[in-house]
C-alpha cells in the first residue's frame, strides 16, 4: 500500500525548506484532488516552547497560556508536486514551481487535474528557496481517487471529531488515533470538526496564534503520519472557526469570525464551496455541511426562518440527496441533528433553540431510504435512533477519550442502540452492497494491540 520508505525524506538539517507541518491532501474524487503544502525553517516544531504542547492537561486544569507564535515557524521558497500511478513510475506529470510566501502562511494547494477514478496515485512534493540549483527538499505521499458511480466496489472510510493540543496522548506524537486508522487502511477520512480550539489553551485570540496552533497540530508524529497516506475531507466547527458556539459576527480578542473563516480555507485542502457531496462509487455517497457560515444568531428567537444551514445549502442538500441513486448515504454534519445532546446546549438541530429546521431535516432524512447521519462534536460516542422519525444518526465521539471534556447526556434508552463515554473514531465499510458501522475506543486495545471495537452496527437491515 505505501510507498518504498527511500521517497520519505524529513531531513535533519540543511538549506532547504522543510514540512515540519505535514502535507494534507484532500478533496478527492473522480479526476482531481488538492494537495497542501506548507513550507517551514526546521524539520520539527519546537515542542519545549510549552509543556502543555506535549503533555496536554490532565484532569480539570484549563490553562491560560497563549499560543507561542514561533512553535513552527514558516519560510519563503517554491513547490511542486510530481505525482503517478502507482507502480507506472515512468509516467510521472509534474506541476510548475509555484511561489510560497507568508501572506498563505507559507502554505500552497495544488491542485491536480485529469486523474483516473479508482486508482491509487503517489506523489512527491518538491521546495526549494527561490533559484535553479536551491537544494531540494522532499516529501512523500499517496492518495486513492473515488470510484465512478457505475462501479460497485469496497469502500471504508473513518470519521472522528474534536482533538486538542490539551488532549494529545502520546507526546510529540499527538494522537494515537491516527496511528490506529492509518492501519485500517481506509479509502478516506472525514474530520467532522474542533479540528482544535482556539478558545482552549494554549488560547489564541490573533491570526497569527490560530496559524501557529494549526501548524504545531500537523506537527505531531501520528498526525503528519496519516496524512501522508489517506485522503481527508476537512468541515469546521465552532472552535476551530472562533470560540464556543461561536456564529457571524463575533469576535474573541483580535481575532473575527470572517479571520476563522479564512484561516480555515487556508489551512485544509478546499474547493470553492465548504458544503459539497461526493460520489464513492455505486454504493456510496457522502455530503457535508457547513454549520458555521450561514447561521442565524444562536440567540434568536426560534422559527420557521431560523437556520444552521442556510437557505441556498439547504435546498442544495435536499434537492442532491433525493436524487441519489447511491444505496448507502451518509450525510456528515459537525453537530448533532437526532441526539440527544446534553443539558444546556442552544448550538445545534437536536437542541430546542433551532427545534423548527431540527425537525425539517428528520423529517426529510426519515423519507429518504437507508440515509444516515454521521455526526461530530459530541465528546461521547454512540448510535442513536429517532422516536419519532426512525432515523439513524451515529457520533463518532472525540478523537479520545481524554477528550472527554464537558461530561455527556448519560444513555437514553428511548435513543441509544449504543452510548459509550470514549473516544476514538467511527469507521465505516461497504463491501458487496452491505454496510456496517463500527465504534472503534483508541485507548482501550484488545488482545491483538488493537483498538478495541465498542459496537457494531448494521446499516440497511
């Protein structure tokens, strides 16, 4: 599956740009995907900066250090990519030498065109500071396009939702959750959001800390690792975007909502639209929404015309849902649209204060067949079914469970078919037209060493 580990050169130390922050690729289908770049000083970041970057905080400490803005820092220079076929080496396309300056972070998305569906590529990503004759430095990659709607192929996927730099569980390494799905070996990945929190410490309330938290995160071992290899598909939530149920307007310090927003589309691989459906072959489809660029004020008054979704996306989402022919879709969504959530909550469609277009949405999804929710944001996993519609909605939960922060509901046996208080991540699989999800908790393995499956559902019986 990967390529020969010559291709990967993290070098120690030298003239040339290096990746300290990773490479992303995401947006994939049929014939194209993007591929993010950013270029930076050292091989690493600098980790003892703060004892929080690799000890995280334990229990109920919330910290209120800032953001050290040189954590990784970034560096002028040129990129390409050089990509393939796997196994066709002697076909290699090669893009042009792109300038990359400070004004994108020193980051670049390049984006491929004219690719074979179902195919797995490898790629090679190429900087140098300015000039003929710069030294060169390297990183390596792969991605798998998605099949066309024509071929009934297997497809796996995995989902999960909120990380933190406070909740790292394994040192310079972060997360040990993208070691496990990385050998799952999955088509794709999904992040649903709280791809890190600005408001958490260590805060960060300029650009230029929100810049230097989404490098320091791709930073970690596990994190950068993953990326290398799987593909991902990038929605935002409230953290990652400004603050706690954060919507248009606001402002926390110097940094605005419009600042989140950017950064965000800077810092992901991203097409023109953050809301966006994508085929995976004859069995699957997969959308996306936005839940933070649209939305009313989480304050107002409920009614028909409150909205999370907006008008435009809305009716997007109805009118390409419908007319799928898929036999399994799954419409992601960073919050939750069945739940239940837990007390005190006004920021989503299974809370009351957006209770009008909550139940528009059940109502659509309950008509529409084998149509599931997969949802994120909630530091609980589990599987919920509606009372009232039937619908299947499934958290994915953290991406741990020391991401446990802010407590859960408890289990509701009217909505549970599975409540557990652990992280990790959902992982979903299709193979010869018949669908299962799988629960799996990155901090409890089984007998093998691997993640330990909490439960399993079948999808479409």
């Amino acid at each position: 599956m990967f390529l020969a580990s010559f291709l990967f050169s993290f070098s120690v130390q030298g003239e040339e740009p290096y990746f300290a922050s990773g490479i992303k690729v995401g947006e994939v289908d049929q014939s194209s995907a993007i591929i993010w770049v950013r270029l930076t000083e050292a091989d690493a970041a600098h980790f003892g900066l703060l004892p929080i970057l690799t000890e995280g905080l334990k229990g109920k400490a919330k910290g209120n250090s800032r953001m050290p803005v040189s954590v990784v820092p970034g560096v002028a220079g040129e990129g390409r990519v050089i990509y393939w076929k796997q196994g066709e080496t002697n076909e290699r396309l090669v893009t042009e030498w792109v300038k990359v300056r400070g004004e994108t972070d020193f980051s670049h998305q390049y984006k491929l065109l004219g690719l074979k569906p179902n195919t797995r590529y490898a790629f090679l990503v190429e900087a140098r500071k300015e000039g003929v004759g710069a030294k060169i430095g390297k990183i390596s990659g792969e991605f798998k396009t998605a099949p066309t709607r024509e071929q009934a192929v297997p497809v796996s996927f995995v989902v999960t939702t909120c990380q933190a730099v406070r909740s790292i569980d394994s040192g310079k390494e972060g997360h040990v959750a993208y070691e496990q799905m990385l050998a799952f070996k999955p088509d794709f990945f999904v992040h649903t959001g709280d791809i890190l929190y600005y408001d958490k410490a260590p805060l960060c309330k300029t650009i230029a800390e929100a810049r230097a938290k989404w490098g320091l995160m791709y930073s970690y071992g596990h994190n950068r690792e993953f990326h290398r290899y799987v593909s991902s598909y990038f929605m935002k939530d409230d953290h990652d975007t400004l603050m706690n149920d954060s919507y248009p307007g606001q402002s926390y310090g110097d940094l605005n909502f419009d600042d989140g927003v950017a950064i965000f589309r800077e810092q992901v691989p991203m097409n023109e639209k953050t809301y966006r459906t994508v085929r995976w072959g004859k069995d699957v489809q997969i959308w996306m929404t936005e839940n933070r660029d649209f939305r009313s004020n989480n304050k107002m008054k409920d009614s028909p015309e409150k909205t999370i979704l907006g008008i435009e996306q809305k009716a997007w989402l109805k009118k390409t849902v419908a007319a799928s022919d898929a036999k399994f879709k799954f419409i992601l969504t960073p919050g939750p649209i069945v739940g239940p959530d837990k007390k005190g909550k006004a920021d989503n469609h299974s809370n009351k204060a957006f209770q009008y277009e909550g139940q528009e949405l059940r109502d659509f999804i309950a008509m529409q067949k084998n149509t599931y929710v997969i949802c994120g944001d909630r530091h609980w996993q589990y599987c919920s079914k509606d009372p009232k519609t039937g619908i299947i909605e499934m958290g994915c939960g953290p991406i741990n469970t020391e991401h446990g922060f802010g407590g859960n509901p408890g289990e509701h046996p009217e909505y549970h078919r599975y409540f557990g208080a652990n992280g990790g991540f959902l992982a979903i699989t299709v193979v010869n037209g018949e669908a299962k999800a799988e629960w799996y908790q990155s901090d409890i393995l089984d007998a093998k060493g691997k993640p330990k499956v909490g439960y399993t559902e079948r999808l479409g019986e």
